[in-house]
C-alpha cells in the first residue's frame, strides 16, 4: 500500500457500536466476514442486523481498517500501534500485551 494517496475523510462511530466492540473484544466473540476482495472483517457477534463497527487486520498486520457497516464506501486506516492504544482505552477491553 506504499505510495497510495488518501484523502482524509470522516466516518462517525457512535458510542453504542464502539460499545459493542469494545464488549466483543473484551470477552473475544467477534465473528467475521470474508468480502469478495478477499479482506476478512470482524463484528461484535449478533450484532449484524444492526448497524456495527466492523474492523480489519491487513495482510503484513501494519494497518487496521475501520467502518461502519452502515456506509462500508468510507473506510478509516490507523497503524498497529494506533489500533492498540485504542482498544487499551476502551472500557472492558484486554490489553494484547
């Protein structure tokens, strides 16, 4: 993904589904879905008939990727690093040390 250009964009995750994830993560049930472009995507378990964060670990593990299912066209890209000092903040959420 190195020279790719992105422009900034917003996507809004309201407080419930980061709630969600933060409660998947914290007990480790998230389920996944695999898109034809082959990116696998976790969600907080049962939580796909309602709009949910869904979050994607890319091949190499240097990116995550974030959207909400309600608007899967806008896509958020954080480092590793960013991804782990988000989820260490998140209430219930297990540390990955």
């Amino acid at each position: 993904m190195a020279g790719d250009e992105r422009e900034p964009m917003e996507v809004r995750i309201p407080r419930a589904a980061l709630d969600a994830m933060a409660a998947a993560l914290s007990v480790r049930t998230v389920a996944m879905r695999t898109w034809p472009d082959g990116i696998e995507w976790m969600y907080p378990l049962g939580t796909w008939d309602e709009p949910h964060l869904e979050v994607a670990l890319m091949p190499g593990g240097e990116e995550v990727w974030l959207r909400m299912s309600t608007d899967r066209s806008r896509v958020v890209v954080w480092t590793i690093e960013q991804w782990w000092d988000f989820t260490r903040h998140l209430p219930g959420a297990t540390s990955p040390e």
